[in-house]
C-alpha cells in the first residue's frame, strides 16, 4: 500500500514509516505530527469530513459480528455501570467499619480481608504489536 502526498507523488509504505518514526507527517512532510497536534488542539472540533475517503467494503459475516461485538459492549457496559455502583457502595459500608489493617471479617457468605497497599513505582516495556479501533458511525451517516 502507497500513500500519496501533498505534491502528488507516490512514497513507499517504508518511506513513510520511516517518516512517521522521525516524528514528521508521512503526507505533508517537514511539519511534525507532534507540532501539528498541538497547533490544532485549541480547535478540537469533530473532523467535518471524517470518513470521507474511508474505504467502505461489503462482507455480511462481519458485519454480522460487529453488530453481535456492539450488542454485547453495550450490555457490558450497562452491567459494569451496575456492578460499580454496588462495589463502591459496598466498599463504603466496609470503610465506615473502621477495620484495622490485616483485618480479615466475614459477612453472610463473603470474607473481606482489609489490609493497605503501599505506593510504589511501576514501568515496564511493552513489545510492538498493532491496533484495531472498532467505532460506531454517527446515527446520522
């Protein structure tokens, strides 16, 4: 796959890699995707013509498994929506006990162990890998 740029020539699936790994735009070349990022943050309006050039393809399997993927997301968010609101409130309850650290009680069919977790500094290295973003279209499109 090519991607052309402004001048109309063709660069290399390499050639812009290689762009993008020096931090310039593959397309519009010397301008840094870092500078153009903070020049139009101030204007962080929704891309009028987002998707405009997207590559629409017909496949009745996926989409199929798109719409059962939004089903079930949408579900599991309301279901998380739930559950948190129940943790948080059962947590409360357990804060105003005032349990002293390494205290394990229980209650009914549940045991709660109360202990305290230090700060601490974490990092790691992450190996590449790639990204698929799945989104909803606009309900007007």
């Amino acid at each position: 796959m090519t991607e052309e740029s402004t001048e109309g020539s063709i660069m290399s699936d390499e050639m812009a890699a290689a762009r993008v790994a020096e931090g310039l735009d593959p397309v519009l070349g010397g301008t840094s995707i870092a500078e153009r990022a903070l020049a139009s943050a101030p204007a962080a309006a929704p891309d009028a013509q987002g998707g405009l050039f997207d590559q629409e393809i017909e496949n009745d399997l996926l989409e199929r498994a798109l719409e059962k993927r939004q089903a079930a997301k949408e579900a599991n968010a309301k279901t998380a929506k739930v559950w948190k609101e129940a943790n948080d409130q059962a947590r409360g309850i357990i804060s105003s006990l005032d349990l002293e650290e390494d205290t394990v009680v229980r209650c009914g069919r549940f045991r709660i162990k109360f202990s305290s977790v230090e700060a601490r500094h974490v990092s790691f290295d992450t190996e590449p890998t790639t990204r698929t973003t799945i989104a909803l279209l606009p309900e007007d499109e």
